[in-house]
C-alpha cells in the first residue's frame, strides 16, 4: 500500500471522485479479489487527465478498469488508483460515413448495434463478446490481424503521464512495447458499408453460435488462456485428461474449456491455483506453454 505525502495531494484534489477501500470483486465477470487503495470515477476526460498527471507526479500507481471481464484481483488488494472509466463522457458513439469513433468505455455490442444499424461491417462477428472498446486493445482481442484491430484506424490516448495524444493502428504495438501503458479515451474505426441484409445474416450467424459454445450470461467466468495458435485448446486438455477439471469452486466450463467458471465463495487464490495446475498439466502432457489471458492485479 502507498502511503506518505503523495496520499493527502491525492486525497484532497480528488476528493468528489475518490473512494478508500472500496472492494474489487463486484465490478469484475469473476467476482473474486480483495480492495483497491482507491477507487476513481472520473467525470470527464479534463479530471481523469488531472488524475493521471498526480499519479505520476507523485508516483502513485494507476490502473484502468473497464468492464472487468478479463481481470483477476488477487485477495490481497491493489495498491494505488483504480480507475474506472464509467462517466457518459467515456461512452459515445459517433458515426461519420465509414468512421466511427467510440469512447473506450463502450461496450463492445453497443458499438456493434450501433454501427450495423449504419449498415457499416467488420465487427458482426464479435457480436456478444462482453467488454468494452478500451478492454478490447488489451486482451486477445487487441492482437495484430484480429478481425476487432482489422476496423481500428486510430487510438486516442493518455500517456502514463497525462498527456493526450493518439497514434495509427500501426503504432499502436510499438507504443505498447516501449512505453507504460496509456490509458485509452476513444478508438476511431474505418468500416466497410455494406447492404441490411448480408450484415444482419451475418450477426445472427454469429450470435447464434457464439451462444451455442460460451459459458452462460449468469456464470462467473473468464477466458483463461490465449488461443495457442494453430492449436485446438480443447484437444490440448483432452490430451492432458482435464477436460472436465474441477477443484472446489472453481471448474473448466463444460460448454468452452477455455473459460473458467468460479462457484461464489471461491477465492483468487483458488482460481490462481486451479489455472496453474491446467498450464502444468497442459505442459506435462503436451509440451505446450499456455499464456494467461487476464490481466492479474
Ligand atoms: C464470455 C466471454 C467470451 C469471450 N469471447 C472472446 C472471444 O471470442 N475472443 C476473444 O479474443 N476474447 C474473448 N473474450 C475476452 C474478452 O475479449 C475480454 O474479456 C474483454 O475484451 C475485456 O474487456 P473489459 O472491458 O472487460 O476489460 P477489463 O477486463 O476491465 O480490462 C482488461 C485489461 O484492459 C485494460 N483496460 C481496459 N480499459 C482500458 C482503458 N480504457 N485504457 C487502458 N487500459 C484499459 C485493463 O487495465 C486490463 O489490463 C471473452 C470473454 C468472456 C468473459
């Protein structure tokens, strides 16, 4: 935890939109975790830059929560600022011929709605992945050549020390590499028109098999680990006899092994520990190093 003369310039600039100790695990999919230090709620890109600008000044921690389906808090806390973008000023759409901009805290299907309704394609296939426009960059989502970067053009951004800027799709993963990570504002698109009907067929394809295969909108669930590339996940587990696993509450989800689905009661402890033992029998069995997919705090 952080402590000293950087907590009362904290405290008394953003006293309206700071909260201490304020629990994790009731914003986030898996509903485990401990506390943040504090917990932020800017109203406006202006106080969420202010907010940013005194963190670094006074090397406070800073973090960004979105829609918290692919974090996991371990049971200990987070020291520093959690920041969660969730004021209307983080969740706009607009549409301008074949750009779009939207606010990083859109939701993934509000976009998709919006853009299909403009007879705009690209991100049908997407159509209910949970999470928001800003989350997506940096999960798998976020990888080069996926069809969600495909529509990216350019991101607008906080650097880690307030300042506004934005870089081309192309940019985007050197930036990432070489400096500490940005909190996004908004994501601008450029997507493909095309006709009611093929984009309408096209979404219900979609939603239709998506909703076969994933975990259920009422389980606590995660993605546990990136799609080894060229690989079937399945087959893996399979291979490494865990297709089924279980351990206490925390369980490999029948319907998509690759999301873990968590019993309430269960601890990040418990989940940490189940995801080692699937990464180890995985290697055991197999050969194969599995990369987590969450963020873990
Ligand atoms: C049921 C289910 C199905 C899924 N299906 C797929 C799938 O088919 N394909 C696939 O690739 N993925 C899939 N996922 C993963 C999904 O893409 C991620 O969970 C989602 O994109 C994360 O978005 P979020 O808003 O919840 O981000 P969070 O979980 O809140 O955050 C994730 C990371 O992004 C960072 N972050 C979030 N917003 C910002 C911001 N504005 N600025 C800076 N950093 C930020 C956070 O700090 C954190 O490190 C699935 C997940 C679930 C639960």
């Amino acid at each position: 935890m952080y402590s000293g003369p950087a907590l009362m310039a904290l405290t008394e600039l953003f006293a309206e939109i700071l909260k201490a100790q304020e629990p994790l695990a009731p914003y986030t999919a898996l509903q485990v975790g401990g506390r943040a230090q504090f917990f932020a709620e800017p109203r406006s890109e202006e106080e969420l830059g202010q907010l940013i600008a005194c963190c670094y000044e006074e090397k406070m921690p800073l973090r960004v929560l979105a829609a918290g389906t692919n974090v996991l808090i371990r049971d200990e806390g987070v020291g520093g600022v959690v920041c969660r973008l969730s004021a209307p000023a983080f969740q706009f759409v607009t549409i301008d011929g074949h750009r779009v901009r939207a606010g990083a805290a859109v939701s993934l299907t509000q976009l998709i709605a919006e853009v299909c309704r403009h007879c705009l394609a690209g991100l049908e296939s997407l159509i209910g992945t949970p999470g928001t426009v800003g989350g997506a960059l940096f999960c798998s989502l976020g990888s080069p050549g996926s069809t969600f970067m495909n529509g990216v053009d350019r991101i607008e951004f906080y650097d880690h020390q307030g300042q506004r800027c934005s870089v081309s799709r192309d940019d985007w993963d050197a930036l990432l590499a070489e400096h500490l990570p940005p909190v996004v504002l908004a994501v601008e698109f450029m997507l493909e028109a095309d006709d009611a009907e093929s984009i309408l067929r096209r979404l219900r394809r979609a939603w239709i098999s998506r909703h076969g295969r994933q975990p259920f909108f009422f389980q606590r669930t995660a993605r546990m680990f990136q799609e080894p590339r060229g690989l079937s996940l399945e087959q893996l587990f399979e291979q490494a006899g865990i297709r089924h696993y279980r351990a206490g509450n925390v369980a490999v989800s029948e319907r998509d092994p690759n999301f873990v689905v968590v019993q309430p009661g269960a601890t990040a402890r418990e989940v940490l520990l189940f995801i080692e033992q699937l990464r180890h029998r995985v290697y055991e069995h197999t050969g194969h190093t599995l990369r987590l997919e969450p963020s873990v705090w």
